[in-house]
C-alpha cells in the first residue's frame, strides 16, 4: 500500500495544495517552521485520524479558518482507496472512506498503517512511561481492531471507577457493592489488554535488538521488559488475579481516589549494556533506541497485514554521523514507502533509492526532482 495523492485545505501553513507521491518515497527538504513536519502530520491524520504532535483540531487549522480537510488518494494490491479527514468548528470531526462517512473515528484505525519517527518523541516516549504505553497502544490498535476495542472501552470503565473511588469516603460492604460490577469490567478488558502487550513485546523484541545493534557504535547491547502492576498466574487466571489485585488495593485506592493497577500504570522498562536507559542513556542512545523501536514497528505491522506500512520520520539524519546515515539508508531500502524531511540537503544521503525530493518553502511544493512527473495544472507534483 502506498499514498499516491494528498490534497490540503487550510492545513497548517498549506492554504491549498495538492501533492502527488511515488511508492517508494519521498525527501522533503526546505528551511525552518516551512512546512515539512507538517506534511508528515497531515498524513499521521490519515493514518490515525489524529495529529502526531497531540494538537487539537482548531490548533492545526490554518490561522483565521474555522476548519481543515486532508484527503489522501491510496493503491494498495486490493485496489485504490481514499480517505477524507475534515474539521469544522461547529460540526467536529468527519472522517469518510471513499465518500462514505465513517460512524466512528475508531474505524479509521487499520485502514492505513503507518509509523511515525519525531525528534521531538524521544524525551517524551522514553523519559516518561505514559509516551511509553501510548506507543504499545497506537501500534497494536493499528494491528488489531479487538486491541482497539478493548482500549477504548477499558478507558471509559477507568474513567467511571476513577469517579466512583473520589466519591467514597471509606472502605466496607458498600464500597464493595459499588465497585465490584467496575472491577469485573476493568480486569476482563484489563487483562486482555496486558496480555496482547506482552506477547507483542515478545514478537517485537528480536528486531528491534537487531535494528539497535547495526544502529549503535561499539557493540552496545539493547534490550526491553514489560513491567505489570498486576502478576498473571496463567491465562485462565488473568481476569481473577486483576480482580485480586483491585480487592488488595481497595483501602489505598479509596484513600487516594484513583486506581493503582492495570495497563495504564504498566511501563517498558529499557536497558543498554543492562544500564537503565530513561536514567543513564544519553541522547546520542535514546535517539537509537527510538529509532530502533520504529523500526521494529514497521516490520511488527508488516507481518500482521502482509503489507508495508507508511514510515514518517521527520528530521532523522540530524545528529546521526555518517556511519549510521548509511546504515540507515540500508535498512530502509527493504521497507515499502517512506518520507522523510531535513532542512539541509547534506542531511539527505539517500541518493540512490529512486525517491522523489520535495523543497518546501512556505507551505508550498516548490521544486520536484529524480523521479517526480510533471504536474498538471495547478497542481505540485511530489
């Protein structure tokens, strides 16, 4: 599957735009705050129909407008695609696939498959658990519409029992009598929830080993362990042992007024040469780390969907010496398509893999080269 055509309108610092894209990929270069993020944000928006960066929808309109649209033209083996993601400021959020809208934003997800690579993700994924379990979920959301379901609804359930503990004001018969339908709930969801982590942590763990290895210089070792607030016994045993460990930490739980286990307090811990990375990695290794990760993400989604997912990698080769610029070019030549943005030109060594290159300057397509057709009229061809 690739994405062949996107169309913006009042996108970010793109008024109006139309971009067309080989399946291989593409370099998108141009200076400082010109727009090159924010074509990789628009397309995480067809992916996920969110943006990357965690803006709201009012924030990525264009300044002055009230609204936004995305439309992205897709081939894939099984045919051509299309999906439509507008905003407005009185009627929300629509997302339509082949003109058809969608009942809810949910269903997007799987549609497109695609993996996303930011800078600005490195502190905020590893330093902190929550980006930590945010990516575990994006990634087995997009592998799996149960994941998603269970998420979804595990949320909510968290949510009304979080409410629920504030309210209590001491620990008996009727805190059980209210909390128990909760528990049940939450350790059901829950405990599916934990088990699709771990064995994707499982399924994940040899490439992103492998990917961190050509990655770091020196022989450095990576490696990654799911950590659980709540210890499964067996697979017949994962909802009874939540339900165990909810009773266990009733009193504390009322005394602090929220709830103390489950997967929304579970972690990744990750290690280099056995050192704990989130305390003593440098930024040199945590760049590596995360890069390693999505890249594990690409081929862990490839052999779910027999199909590549998009790669974003925005900003990828600053800071990485050419040893590793080369090694990357590499491995992304055994990947479907990929875009990827730089503001210089000598931070572009990917001159041999048939992509297109893009200058962007002020929301705007203003050159094309290798492999780009001509555009039609009014029209930017990338």
């Amino acid at each position: 599957m690739f994405l062949s055509i996107l169309d913006l309108h009042h996108f970010r610092n793109y008024a109006q735009e139309r971009l067309h894209f080989s399946p291989k990929g593409v370099l998108i270069r141009g200076g400082n705050a010109q727009g090159k993020s924010n074509l990789l944000e628009a397309i995480y928006f067809l992916s996920l129909g969110k943006s990357s960066r965690g803006a709201t929808e009012a924030d990525v309109a264009s300044y002055d407008q009230r609204g936004f649209g995305v439309r992205g033209g897709f081939s894939a083996e099984t045919g051509s695609f299309s999906i439509f993601v507008e905003y407005d400021a009185v009627r929300g959020k629509r997302i339509y696939i082949d003109g058809q809208a969608l009942p809810r934003a949910s269903l997007l997800v799987g549609r497109f498959p695609s993996v996303h690579f930011s800078p600005e993700d490195v502190d905020l994924i590893l330093r902190f658990p929550v980006g930590r379990r945010r990516i575990l979920d994006a990634l087995l959301s997009q592998e799996s519409r149960e994941y998603l379901s269970d998420l979804l609804r595990y949320r909510r359930v968290l949510t009304q029992r979080n409410r629920l503990l504030k309210r209590i004001t001491r620990v008996g018969a009727q805190a059980d009598r209210l909390l128990h339908p909760w528990d049940g709930e939450l350790a059901t969801c829950g405990a599916r929830i934990v088990r699709r982590r771990m064995a994707m942590i499982e399924e994940l763990r040899g490439d992103f080993v492998s990917f961190y290895r050509k990655l770091a210089s020196g022989g450095e070792e990576a490696s990654f362990t799911y950590e659980h607030t709540v210890s499964f016994e067996g697979e017949d045993r994962d909802a009874p042992c939540f339900m165990e460990a909810l009773s266990k930490n009733r009193s504390q739980e009322i005394r602090m007024g929220y709830t103390l286990s489950g997967p929304h307090r579970d972690d990744v811990r990750i290690r280099v040469n056995g050192h704990d990375l989130q305390r003593f990695g440098s930024q040199g290794q945590l760049k590596s780390v995360l890069l390693a990760w999505k890249l594990a993400e690409v081929v862990f989604l490839q052999r779910a969907s027999k199909q590549w997912p998009v790669l974003l990698l925005d900003d990828v080769f600053s800071e990485l010496d050419r040893r590793r610029c080369l090694i990357l070019q590499e491995l992304l030549s055994e990947f479907g398509q990929v875009f990827l943005t730089a503001a210089r030109e000598e931070d572009l060594p990917l001159t041999q893999m048939g992509f297109d290159e893009v200058v962007i300057e002020k929301g705007t397509c203003i050159r094309t080269s290798r492999t780009g057709s001509s555009p039609a009229a009014g029209e930017s061809a990338c």
